[in-house]
C-alpha cells in the first residue's frame, strides 16, 4: 500500500478530522515524520525513566464471562475449554457470539476514581487503560467505528473516565491499543461445528447488516466488529498457527487497504481526544507493519502532540520484538519477562498478577502473584534500566477482587517505606550480584521468562543509583545478620562513609573489607520484607 494514496484516501474525512491533524503534523517543518528514520530520533522523557511503576486495567467485555484471556477468540474454537463454558453458559455461537456478550457488559460497579486512588496510593506514577483489545470492540466515543462502549454494553465512553480519573491523581494517562490484529485473531468465527446437533450450522462471525432486521443489533455491521469478509489464513484450523503470523507472514491473511485506513481513523481518533502520554502496542515493532505504513504515522503524530519547548516529545510508545533500529524509535516492552542485564536504552515490562483478562479460576486457586514476587521483579527491572508494568485484572462488573487488593496495598506499603530505591534512580555500572545470575532465563518471542530464573537468596542483591549514593536491595536475611555486598569491595568502589537501612532509625556498622562490604543488620527488622534496601553513601 502506497502511503500517499492512504493518505489520499483519508483526505475524505472532514477538515477537522485526526488525518486532517496528521497531516499538518508530519508535512515540513519541526517533529517527527513517519519514517523509522525519522523516529530514531526518539529520546525516552525523564519522567518516565523516573516513574519506573505503572498499573494497568486491560479490561473490557472479554471479562464479563470472567474465564480468561482471549475470551472472544476461543469461544469459537470448537472442544476448547472456553468453547465448552460458552455453549454452557449462553448458548452456541451461531445464535450467542461475541456481539452478544458485550451486550451484556454493562460494568455496572465500576468506580474509577476509587480505583485510581487505590493505585496511586500503591505506588503507581503511570497508568494504562485498555482503549480496544483483539475483538475490536472501542472503549472510547470512536467515531470511525460503531462496534465502541457508547453505543453497545456499559453506553459510556470508558476511557474518558479512566482519563479523568487519572488525570485528578496525577497520573500520566496510557492507553493499549491491540486491535490490529482482529482480521485474522477473530477467524475461528468464520467457522461452524464439525460435529454433534449443530454440525455445519455456521457462527454468527459471518452474519452482515442485512441479517440483523429485526435484531437487537439491526443498523450495526457485525462484519465492522468481527472483519471475516475474506478468506483465512493458512493453517488456520491449527490453534497454533496464529502465533508464528502475528508479524503478517507465514500464510497469514493480509488485511486490506480499508481495514488498515479504519485503524489509522481510529487510533488517531484516540489520541485527539483523550491525548495519552503513553501508547501501547501489542505488535511486532507497530501496528500493521511491515504490510501498511500506519503504525509509522500514529506514532509521529503521538510524538508531536508532546512536543516541549525544546523539541523534545514527552510521550512514550512501546512496541516488542524490536530490532536495532525500532529500539531507537520507541520503547521496548518485554511481555511476561526481563532482560538479562543492564540494556543501554531504557525498556519496560508488562505482566499481570493473573491472567490478561478477568479469570475467576485464578481466584479460586490461589494463583495470583505475591506482593513480595512483584516487589522482586520490580526491583530487578529497574536494576536493569527498566519500568514495570502490572496488569490489575478487573472483574466484568468493573471491580477487583479482594485478593487482588490485598497484593496491590501490600505493593504499596513496601513501596511506601522503600520508594527512594526505586524512583527517579538509574542502573549502577553493575545491575547485581549473587548466585542467581548463573541461572537467568534467556527470553523467548516477545518475553516469556518471568519465574524460570533461579530464585533470590540471601547472596543475591541488585543495585540502582541516584548521585553518590548507591541502593542495594537484598532478599532474604542472610546467617547471622551479616551481609557481604562483593561489588562494594574496597578497592572496587570508594570508601563507603556510611550505611542505613531504609525505614530504618539508625546508621548500620559496616567494614569494607578485600572480599566486599560487610553490614551488620537488624534481623527483626527484615525478615518479613518481600526484600530490604540499603543505602550507601
């Protein structure tokens, strides 16, 4: 696709419309055009290298059957788990299909401004809200797509409210866009059941305006929600397939013209009227690349909404699976993992105490992460230049759970004793020391290697750095009360004129030998800690 036809084909929008926005933005003149050249001209702002925690609420009507994440794919999978709760529950998919259950989302308890304060009580200095997932259902007054929360389930414009509630905490505002991907994400429901009473009776992923007469959804396109109107990719009845196309190759099928100019409408759109600080992408690199140019436009448009005085954009837009090049342009998310040292560029992290989506198996099996698992991650993270990203999975009503609050107050309370280690600091000239560093997981894809590592020890610490002053964070009361930092060896590192234990009354003795520098702690007063904190002056 030529870029310039796209944006010829835009021009038919009105004058005030966001390709109207766009092309005023990336036509001569100062900011960012929509090259990868030009955006590797990115710097990432101080304010979020400084901010290092976010929350996340990836929440939508895929939550309100509250079994999980990619809710409106799988139930077209015929003998899933989720196909089987589906036809249970609802009924089958030719007559109750994804339309349906966002019908149904009504987020009748949701309460923002409670949550939001909740999260920033607990630390978070950024925060994400879901603007559409892969069932391309809007979450915002779009007004380039009729399938959005103003018009069907909860008729509110959700991320409005997010955004006020946000704002009224002082917390910079980001939105996950993952949309892109619904022409093919959604093509099991191009399909009908190979067996039992409704063997070839096909689901309602086919169904057109014309057969919505008389329909609860008549006037409304399902093919504008579900995008099946072609034929589907190679492999397309392997469960698997999909994950080895997500870059558009591999015999997936290739969106068209149309379907990528309706994402650009709509993503830009977002950003003119809610004005995220921070955009997420869950693609390879952006968005429709390398089949269309769009995600190249969206970004430098983002970029020069934020322009400073000086030229500089304070937005910040993640993309995974990045090379050389695309690191320089945006920021990279490593999904569900961490990097293995210190990266030159700063980078972040994105994971969940649960499942992407609302699961209540989850809940009924204890199985979300601990307070001290995402205190630990969060401090490897920022050792290595790194921010994290914690999905807080919210219930289809719009509430989280109790076992959910429990983890995000416990975040907060050591956060609240520990914070100066964490915020506004920047890697050591090492990230850590210990016997867990023989042992980290390589990644996988775009991450996957949270939890493989070894765990933590008493002999394991990370550092980070704000000025003279170096934190060394450890994770376990070692034997004794006598802790041994080898990286603070003398000889190694100046001479350390005084030690303290964060939240602690008193200065800690300590001697900086040849073998490293030896603390003397408190055990009473870190046994219980997720991890203790020193600082080193």
């Amino acid at each position: 696709m030529k870029r310039r036809h796209l944006l010829q084909q835009l021009g038919g929008l009105a004058s005030l419309s966001a390709a109207g926005h766009l092309r005023a933005a990336t036509q001569g003149g100062a900011g960012f055009k929509p090259s990868w050249d030009s955006l590797a001209g990115y710097q990432t702002p101080d304010w979020f290298r400084d901010a290092k925690f976010g929350i996340w609420a990836h929440w939508g009507p895929q939550c309100q059957p509250e079994m999980g994440d990619w809710y409106a794919r799988e139930m077209y999978v015929e003998g899933s788990a989720t196909n089987r709760h589906h036809v249970a529950t609802y009924g089958h998919p030719s007559i109750y299909g994804f339309k349906d259950v966002i019908r149904d989302w009504k987020a009748e308890r949701w309460e923002p401004e409670e949550l939001l304060g909740l999260y920033k009580k607990a630390g978070a200095r950024y925060f994400m809200a879901m603007a559409n997932h892969h069932d391309n259902f809007d979450l915002f007054a779009s007004r380039h797509h009729a399938w959005n929360a103003t018009r069907v389930g909860p008729r509110q414009d959700i991320i409005k409210r997010w955004a006020a509630a946000a704002r009224a905490q002082g917390l910079p505002l980001g939105v996950s866009v993952h949309a892109a991907h619904a022409w093919t994400w959604y093509e099991p429901a191009q399909r009908a059941d190979t067996k039992g009473p409704k063997t070839g009776v096909p689901y309602d992923g086919r169904l057109r305006k014309e057969d919505g007469r008389g329909q609860w959804w008549d006037g409304l396109d399902p093919q504008a929600l579900y995008a099946q109107d072609h034929a589907p990719s190679a492999n397309a009845q392997d469960p698997k397939a999909l994950h080895g196309q997500w870059e558009w190759g591999n015999g997936a099928s290739q969106p068209s013209e149309a379907y990528c100019r309706n994402f650009l409408a709509r993503t830009l759109d977002l950003l003119d009227q809610h004005r995220p600080e921070l955009v997420y992408f869950d693609d390879t690199a952006l968005p429709l690349w390398p089949v269309s140019p769009v995600g190249l436009d969206i970004a430098a448009h983002l970029y020069n909404q934020h322009l400073d005085a000086s030229g500089r954009t304070q937005a910040v837009l993640f993309g995974k699976i990045l090379n050389e090049q695309q690191r320089r342009c945006m920021v990279w998310d490593i999904e569900r993992g961490q990097a293995q040292g210190i990266e030159p560029l700063p980078w972040q992290t994105d994971t969940c105490l649960g499942g992407w989506h609302y699961d209540k198996r989850i809940l009924a099996q204890q199985k979300y992460k601990s307070a001290e698992t995402v205190v630990r991650m969060l401090i490897d993270v920022v050792s290595k230049n790194g921010n994290l990203l914690l999905n807080v999975p919210v219930k289809g009503d719009g509430r989280i759970d109790d076992a959910e609050r429990r983890v995000v107050e416990a975040i907060g309370v050591w956060l609240q004793r520990h914070g100066e280690s964490i915020y506004g600091t920047r890697p050591w000239r090492v990230f850590g020391e210990g016997p867990s560093l023989a042992n980290q997981a390589p990644l996988t894809a775009q991450g996957f290697n949270e939890g493989k590592g070894a765990a933590l020890g008493a002999a394991d610490f990370r550092f980070t750095a704000r000025g003279d002053i170096v934190y060394a964070s450890g994770f376990a009361a070692p034997d004794g009360g006598r802790a041994l930092i080898r990286s603070l060896a003398r000889g190694q590192h100046r001479p350390v004129q005084r030690v303290d234990l964060l939240g602690g009354a008193e200065a800690l003795r300590f001697e900086q030998r040849d073998d490293g520098l030896s603390v003397q702690l408190p055990l009473d007063g870190i046994a219980t800690l997720p991890a203790y904190v020193l600082r080193i002056a």
